[in-house]
C-alpha cells in the first residue's frame, strides 16, 4: 500500500474562516462553507487585496470573465457571500461597500502555509483547467428551447440534443450550461470531443477538463471514483465520431453517480439507457408569400438572424417591404440552419441582399468563411459537412451522393431504384437511408400519408459535388429519369389522359420530373429517355395546371424526334398535349 503524499497549500485567514485559493475550498473550523463559483471568485479577488477598494469593473470581469452583466449581478453575488460569512452578525466586519466606487476587505488577514495529507489512490486533482467557452451575446430563436432543456436536464440528469450540422446544437448547450452554472455550483465543464482522433481517449478528455490526473490502466474508474456524489454537470458536445464510448461513459456515469447531469450534442442518438433526445430543429422561416412585408418576415427567427449578421457585416439598412420576400427566399433556400444563414448574411455587407440572393440562386458558397473564432469544422459549410461526410461509411457515402440526384421530395421506392445496383440491392439502399436519416442528413416528411424523403439544399449541394468526383453524375442522372418515366407511365390515374382526376397528390413530385426532363433533354442527356419522359409527363403538368411548362416540354420533346419516331404514340401524346396546353393557356 502506498505512503499518503504530502501537499503544502497556501491558506488566507480571517475570523473564523481559512480561504484556500488553489483548490477553491473556504472552511470555518475545518468544516467546508458552500459558496458559488462566483460568490467565491469575488471572496478572493477581495481578500488578496486587503484594505484596499476592488472596483465593480474589476469585479465583474473577475466573477464574469466571457460574459457581459449588470451590476446587479454582482450585488446579488455579494449579498451570497456576506450571508455565508455572517458579515455584520455579531459585531463581525469582513466586507465593506464602498459607495459609488467598489468594495474593500476590511478583516484583518494573516497567511499562512498550511500542511495537508492528500491520500494518492490513482488520481489527483488539481484546479479546474477548462472552462465554458463564451456564448454569444445575442441568441436568435432559441430561448424557448433553452428553458425546456434547462428544465429537462435539471429532472432527466441526461439529455442529448440531436440535429443536422450547423443547426446550432452547440450554440444552445453552451447556453444551458451558462443559465445552470450557478446552481451547480460553477462544477459545469464542456468538453470538446471534436478534437479527438481516437475514441479512447474519451474519458482522459473528460478527466482532463476536470483537472483530474488519471493515474490507473482503466480511466474511467477513476473518473467514476472522483465524481462520486458530487453535483456536476458535464456537456460532451460533438458525440457522433466517437459515439460508442461516449454513449457507454455517458450511460455508467449517470447510473453510477447519482448527481451528475451530462448534456450531449451530437448528430444522432446516443442510444442508451437514461438517455433523453431532444431534437433541434432548423429556425423557422417566413412563408413563401409575394406580399410579404418587413415587419411579417422579422416575426420569424431565420430572418432575423439573417438581418442581424448582415447587419454585423455592414450592411446599415433596414430591411424594407421590397427586399422581404427576397429575404425570405433565402432563408428557405438555406432550410433555416443557422450556419448557413450566417455565413450567406456575411456576404450581405458586400454584395447587398439581392446580390447574395443571386449566389444562393446560382450555387451554394460551400466556401464562404465565417467568424474567425468559430470551431473548425464551423468555418465553412464546406468544412462542416466535410465532418459529417467523413464519419459515414463507404455504403452511406455512397448512397447519399447517388441520392444528391433528388431535387426536393422522393419517396423510398425512388431512393431504392436510383442508388441501388440490383433489384436485390435495393433492401440494402432502403437500411442505408434509415441510417442517414437516423444521422440528420435526411429528413422525413409524411404527405397524404406517403413518406417522402429530403436532402437538405445545402446537403445535396455537397452530394452532388461529391458524385461529380466520383464520375456517376451522368449515369445516376440518367438512371433518375428513367425511373420516373416509369414511374408516369405504369400510373393509371396520370395516363388517364387529360381526365378528370385530381393530380394535386403527385405534386411531390414535380420537381424531380423537371430536374429529370432538364438533364434527358440536354446536350449531355439521353434524348430517347428524355422523348418518353415528356410524352408520360405531359398529363401530369396540366393536371397540375402547369401549362407553360407543359408546352415548352413537349416542344422542346418534338423537336428532338428523328424520322423514326414520327407517327408513334408518343408523338401522338405529345402533339395533342401541346395543342391542349396551348390552347388552354394562349
């Protein structure tokens, strides 16, 4: 059995009480005083400096350090403190305000050094080394969210918050973490799991932001032996490329220390017992709506923050009526994740609200760099989804750059017969999707009770570069349109030629048919496939009442013919929908 070490530890006397700085710890006649983070921060600003006047700025930026508050924080924190150590019971003097300019320490103090056996059973602690990293100093759309996962965490002791890259998951568990510092006593820690290659080295992160020095072959005993009973919380943020040991650490940490609470982030569940998922959705955006004003976009959090960064980037008007639905446009046009319209509004200084609009129209700014503090993977959208690529398996890479041929909805028969090889490979496609979208890089919408799938824009954007590199554009895109020619012409009810029927069900549909007419009836097409994809879909444009696009398809469809398919039932259909849809529209 090992010797019990000795550690020599500085101590500031006053009355009663021994402040021991280095470890944090104020005792009266060796019994410990329970003060908070704060309270305690300001005790030791005071009593290294006895007799002299600590302004409130210097308090403030002590107790305070990443955050901007009020002085009647302060004095909230300073009435704590003189609470705990009975100042004015009993004739008793330790603090003294200063009117108008700050408090001074009043006791009389002695120092001394103090000896102290430190039993050495595997670990040592030392201060804590890791603190919160600063939040923003305004949160758009969020507080809701933040208060339910306060209140969640304080009854569930463990909650992840789950969602697609760039959503914000980060943002919003930095900000629970500061609105629970005090009740925990300031024992809040974050740990950035991001930086980590390699799995294992999960619970020495942990340990590390704890102050603690494992010393024993298996870390996580010792983390488990130093948290103990204590009240902590912990906030594991970026799970999902080291998931397994941080669903297994997260599950025994909460079973095995009764008062500690873990907040994690990460792309998808951690899937264990206790865990509790709170999903982060995108922000919500204004409608698509032409006489949409100012006044009605800013209701809505995506354009806010959309005003709120183009305003940081320079750009000093307010948004007017004209310029609202643009702005709406684009906000959709990046699906409300926060990420993305942050670093769209950036260009705003620069180029103006109808100027960024255009990019966005024309093509992401996969590229765009964002604030020069953001995480790494943060920088770009580019660098963002290159984290959520690079933890996906060959299967789910591969998949997903197929299904990057998809423009808006697709259904879970289309995924299976454009991304799949064989027909037998098609139950193997339909499990990888589930897997994406177990990921957040997928979602689900239910319409006229069909599921249908989406890749966000900013997603697909990514894919689709991806199945460029991979030389499979062409082909995936030909196989795209040849499934839904199919899919048009084996429909009874759309080949019911021109009936009655109401078509407004196969709207999901549409923009994959005009994204698969405008390849097939390229230069880099496949004119044949392009000729029967026109002649089946004709039916469903006018259905829709889509009769402009439906001329222009079906001319643009004869006008291929060769003198081989002049007279067919093809040219047929496409004739009489043209006279149709023209003469209906013109």
């Amino acid at each position: 059995m090992m010797e019990p070490a000795t550690e020599a530890r500085n101590a500031i006397s006053f009355g009663p009480f021994s402040l021991f700085v280095a470890e944090r710890l104020l005792r009266k006649a060796d019994k410990p005083i329970p003060l908070g983070g704060r309270a305690l921060d300001i005790l030791i600003a005071l009593a290294e400096r006895p007799g002299e006047v600590v302004t409130h700025k210097e308090l403030i930026s002590t107790a305070w350090p990443d955050v901007t508050v009020e002085e009647a924080n302060l004095r909230f924190q300073m009435a704590a403190l003189r609470k705990a150590l009975g100042d004015g019971r009993d004739g008793a003097r330790y603090i003294s305000n200063i009117a108008g300019r700050g408090y001074c320490f009043v006791a009389p103090v002695t120092r001394s050094s103090a000896e102290q056996l430190v039993p050495v059973t595997g670990i040592a602690t030392s201060e804590r080394v890791q603190k919160l990293p600063p939040r923003l100093a305004r949160m758009v759309g969020r507080h809701d969210t933040v208060r339910a996962l306060t209140q969640q965490l304080q009854e569930w002791r463990f909650v992840s918050i789950v969602g697609p890259g760039g959503v914000g998951k980060t943002t919003v568990a930095i900000s629970v973490a500061y609105t629970l510092i005090d009740g925990f006593h300031d024992a809040v820690f974050f740990i950035d799991l991001a930086a980590l290659t390699d799995p294992q080295l999960v619970p020495t992160a942990i340990a590390s932001a704890l102050g603690l020095m494992v010393q024993t072959q298996d870390p996580l005993v010792g983390l488990l032996a130093f948290i103990g009973d204590r009240k902590i919380l912990l906030v594991l943020d970026s799970c999902e490329h080291v998931i397994g040991v941080a669903a297994a650490l997260a599950e025994r940490v909460v079973s095995e220390a009764p008062q500690a609470h873990i907040l994690a982030t990460s792309r998808e569940a951690l899937r264990v017992e206790g865990e509790h998922v709170h999903l982060l959705h995108s922000l919500d955006c204004p409608p698509e709506d032409a006489g949409l004003t100012a006044t009605e976009a800013l209701r809505y959090p995506a354009a806010q923050l959309f005003m709120e960064r183009a305003a940081a980037s320079g750009y000093d008007v307010a948004l007017s009526d004209i310029d609202a639905p643009i702005v709406a446009r684009s906000c959709r046009r990046l699906d409300g994740v926060a990420l993305a319209i942050e670093l769209a509004a950036s260009r705003v200084g620069s180029l103006g609200i109808r100027g960024t609009a255009e990019l966005l129209d024309n093509r992401f700014g996969l590229l765009w760099q964002g604030r020069r503090t953001a995480l790494p993977r943060h920088e770009t959208l580019n660098a963002m989804l290159d984290w959520s690529y690079s933890l996906l398996s060959d299967r789910e890479k591969l998949v997903l750059c197929r299904l990057s041929v998809f423009v808006g909805a697709f259904t879970r028969q289309a995924a299976g017969s454009v991304a799949s090889e064989t027909e037998a490979d098609e139950a193997n496609v339909i499990d990888t999707v589930t897997s994406l979208v177990a990921k957040f890089l997928i979602s689900t919408n239910v319409i006229n009770e069909t599921t249908y799938y989406r890749l966000l824009d900013t997603t697909r954007a990514y894919a689709a570069a991806k199945l460029a590199e991979r030389g499979e554009a062409d082909r995936i895109a030909r196989r795209h349109a040849i499934f839904y020619s199919r899919f048009l012409e084996h429909d009874e009810i759309i080949q019911s030629l021109f009936g009655e029927y109401d078509l407004s069900g196969y709207a999901p549909h549409i923009g994959n048919v005009r994204a698969a007419l405008g390849w097939a009836l390229s230069d880099h097409g496949d004119v044949v496939v392009g000729i029967g994809l026109a002649t089946w879909a004709a039916p469903l444009f006018i259905g829709l009442w889509l009769l402009g696009e439906c001329r222009g398809w079906c001319e643009r469809a004869l006008a291929t013919l060769d003198d081989a398919s002049r007279g067919t039932r093809q040219e047929m259909i496409l004739q009489e929908a043209l006279a149709l849809s023209s003469m209906l529209s013109r």
